[in-house]
C-alpha cells in the first residue's frame, strides 16, 4: 500500500500542471500527500449504445493513402473487391547532359514495385495490367479531396494507352521478396525512344531544374488498372516512369573516358518520374460486402472491416465519469485528481482461415465529429479532416491501439488526458448535453509509419489488405482511477 501510495504522489505531481479543472478543489502542492485516497472504478463497463455503422465511399480522404492496391478478389462469406489506383507523378530525374546525347536516349518504362508475401489471393494467377496518362491533375487546388468512388473517366481517356503487361505477383524465377514489372510505355502516336527522347530534348530545354509545375503539364499523372486475370490483390509500394539510355563516363581527370580513342559507355536506367507522399494520389476502390457480413451489422453486432466498410461507433461513458468524479470532490473537505481512465476493446476470435483475414493491426479511436481543444483554440473535427490535415495522435484527442494477438484485443491504454482536457476546456459545451459529442467516439481501421524511435509520423486510412473484427462490446474494459484528500 505504501508503494503505491508514493506512486499516486508522483503522479500528482506530474500531471497537476495539466489538471482537470482550474477550480480549488483540485489537490494543490502545499497539501500532505501522504493520506492520499486511490479510488478504482470498474463498474463503467461497456456502452449498450455501441454499434456498427458502415462508412460510404466518400468518408476516406484517401487521397491521404501510403500505398496502391491493384488487383481484384472474391472472398467466400467476406465480399468482393477490386481496385487501381490514379496517381500524380513527382519530378526526380537529373541528366550529365555533357556525358547523355539525345541518340543515346533508347526507350521509357513503367516500373511498379511490389513485395511478393503482401499480396492476398492467388498469387500464381496471371494479371494484365495496364497504363494509361491522366489528362489533368487530381486537384486543381490545395483544398481538393479525391476520394476511392473517383471516376477515372473524369481524369484520362481510355481509348489511349501507354502500355499493357501480364505478369504474376509470385514468378517462378523470383529470387527476393521484391516483384518489379517494367511495361515499355509510348504515347500519342510516339514510340517509346521517340517519347524517351522527346523528354531528353525538353529536359535540355530548361534553364534550370524543373519543377513539378512545370512538368505535370508534360504528364500530369497516370492510372494504372488492371485488365485480365483476377484472382488476388498486390500492394505496390513503387511507381516509377524510367528513362533507359547510355551514357558516356568520366575518369579520373573529370574528361569523358576514352579507350583507344573511343568514348567509353555504359547503359544506365534514370528514374525521372515517381510516386510518393508527397503528390496526390488515390486508390479507386469498390466492394460488395458477403450477405455473411451484411447480417452480421444488420443485426446490431459491431465490426470493423477494411477494405473501406464499417467502423464502430462507440459511445463511451463520459457524462458517468465527470459526474462521479466530479459528485467525489464536490463534497465539503475533498479535493482531488483524475489519475488514470484506461481503455481495451476485446474483438472474438478470428479462425485462421485460406485467406489469413485477421483484425486490423490499428485502431484509431477519436470523435465522430465535433470540436477539440488544439493549440488555444477549438477546431472542429472528424475523420476525414483528420485523414486530409495530416493529423498525427496526440494522446489528447486521438489515441491509437494495436491490435494483439495474444489478448485479442486492442489496449489504447490510459486516456486520461481526454477527460481532463473536456473537463477544462468543454470545446462542445458538454456540461449543458451531458457531453453528447465528447461521448460519441469512432474507431477506425488505419496505418501507420514511424521513426525509427517507434514515434508515429504518419497515419492514414487502412486500404491495403481485407481485414475483418467483430467487437466483443460486452467485455470492453474501462478502468478509472481516481485520487482523493480530504482536508
């Protein structure tokens, strides 16, 4: 009991500076905190109001997604899916122009990138896929959202193509866990060397390096679908237009090297256009759920599904908590601190199945929508604001749980910061609604990229893989705790 009386000191001393409310009732520095009381609440349990609530198309700003599916598959009692992707090129290629003559200049491929044990489905099936430019951007401005129901008809014309090829994701002659195919590619009525090369000329054309500005009127992006076969979906990591050519090379003077009066060559590959991050793109996504699946939802049970799908609504007990922590430190001669709210959310067992679909590896749980306290000043959100900003957790108003295998469950930890954070700030004016838009959460199926401190620096909507999780609601764990003096 001593111990964890003296951890209870240091956790009001830690978390005092960001205190639930600014009133006297809270337990100030000057008190004896050695008669500290711990108060540990189970009995909140779960929300008889959680549900399932599927999500149309257009709730992903998923223009936000790290990576491209390609492909289409039927899943027994789970649905159909198929998806391409449009994508916004970024400029990355640099020429010698001293060492690289427009006659060297041989031809221009599509490269696509992708890791053989990320694809689900058959991956020995045959697959053509194709090519073709889009004839404008995927925003025309800073503001514009493009989302999985886009239209590609709106965006290129399909009557011209820059390439088509067969491949499988697993090839007899893979040696690495690395597939690339490489599609020659040509356009408006050009061969391939004759749009190599009329690059390279427009290339030498510039006084400076080009922009992307300046280039995305030469090709303001591509799409890339697929036209034959079926069977499974690849996730492509790497989409690049290359520029084969030879070049001469320098030695150790700086000249061009030279060998018995002949110009030494070598062949190279130049990347001069990819997909990244950094430019616009989108995952153009379709998928007609199993009735399985639909019953499941109808009938009331919460699930969570990827790709696209359903998320869950939780309505979590918030209004409870303030008003018995709140009831607790109103009484004469008691002050006191939140100290901890810890949340997990269980999911039932997940047999092992022929397609491996398991839950989803995150969750992240946030406000349907409505107001946060960020940075001094209220802001409304929702999820998709929170996909197109870029947003990050804060540990505040978005947590982020991974999913165990070993407990079955998601453990978002200690969310206390959120109830101190509405007790101070009440950015949706709770006290007055019972704090209706604070208690009325969604979780939601993403990914995530960190540094390589574990620090999470992207998030985005989890598109990449089928992904099933039915929420065990009657089993979800709220544990708070709470710390009160009496003086």
């Amino acid at each position: 009991m001593k111990n964890i009386r003296n951890l209870c000191i240091l956790l009001f001393i830690s978390v005092f500076a960001v205190s639930c409310s600014d009133n006297n009732n809270l337990i100030g520095s000057s008190l004896d905190y050695t008669e500290v009381e711990i108060h540990s609440d189970s009995s909140l349990g779960y929300s008889a109001e959680s549900d399932s609530l599927y999500s149309t198309l257009v709730n992903y700003a998923v223009n936000r997604a790290q990576y491209h599916m390609l492909g289409d598959i039927k899943i027994p009692k789970f649905g159909d899916i198929s998806s391409d992707y449009l994508t916004e090129l970024k400029y990355i290629g640099a020429f010698d122009t001293n060492l690289v003559k427009t006659s060297m200049v041989d031809s221009i491929v599509l490269k696509i990138k992708f890791l053989v044990n990320q694809t689900t489905g058959d991956d020995k099936a045959p697959m053509r896929v194709a090519a073709y430019q889009l004839n404008k951007p995927l925003t025309s401005f800073s503001n514009d959202t493009v989302f999985t129901n886009v239209n590609p008809l709106d965006y290129c014309d399909m009557q011209s193509v820059l390439g088509e090829k067969v491949f499988t994701s697993t090839p007899s002659t893979v040696t690495s866990d690395t597939v690339t195919v490489t599609m020659p590619v040509s356009r408006n009525g050009q061969t391939s060397k004759e749009w190599a090369q009329d690059f390279f000329d427009l290339y030498k054309s510039f006084k400076h390096y080009p922009t992307d500005e300046e280039l995305q009127q030469y090709i303001p992006g591509i799409y890339i679908t697929h036209n034959y076969g079926g069977g499974s979906i690849i996730r492509t990591y790497s989409t690049t237009l290359e520029i084969y050519h030879r070049s001469y090379v320098y030695n150790v003077y700086g000249e061009v090297a030279e060998i018995d009066g002949v110009k030494k060559e070598v062949n190279k590959a130049t990347p001069i256009f990819v997909s990244t991050n950094e430019v616009e793109s989108v995952n153009h996504m379709s998928v007609n759920w199993a009735s399985e699946v639909v019953s499941i939802a109808a009938s009331g049970k919460p699930i969570i599904t990827t790709p696209l799908g359903y998320n869950v609504n939780i309505t979590l007990p918030i209004s409870k908590i303030i008003k018995r922590f709140k009831d607790t430190i109103e009484k004469p001669g008691v002050m006191g601190l939140i100290n901890s709210l810890n949340l997990s959310i269980p999911v039932y067992f997940t047999e092992n199945n022929e397609y491996e679909i398991s839950p989803p590896p995150y969750l992240l749980l946030m406000r349907a929508d409505g107001n946060i306290f960020v940075d001094g000043e209220k802001k409304y959100i929702n999820p998709n604001i929170f996909f197109y900003d870029r947003m990050l957790p804060d540990k505040t108003n978005f947590f982020i749980a991974t999913y165990s295998s070993a407990t079955k469950s998601y453990d978002f930890g200690n969310i206390q910061a959120y109830i101190t954070n509405i007790i101070k700030h009440d950015p949706n004016n709770g006290a007055e609604d019972d704090y209706k838009k604070d208690s009325n959460m969604i979780l939601i199926p993403i990914g995530i990229t960190t540094e390589t401190d574990g620090t999470v620096k992207s998030v985005y909507p989890y598109l990449q893989a089928p992904k099933f999780a039915q929420i065990d609601v009657e089993n979800i764990k709220i544990k708070f705790i709470y710390s009160t003096k009496d003086y």
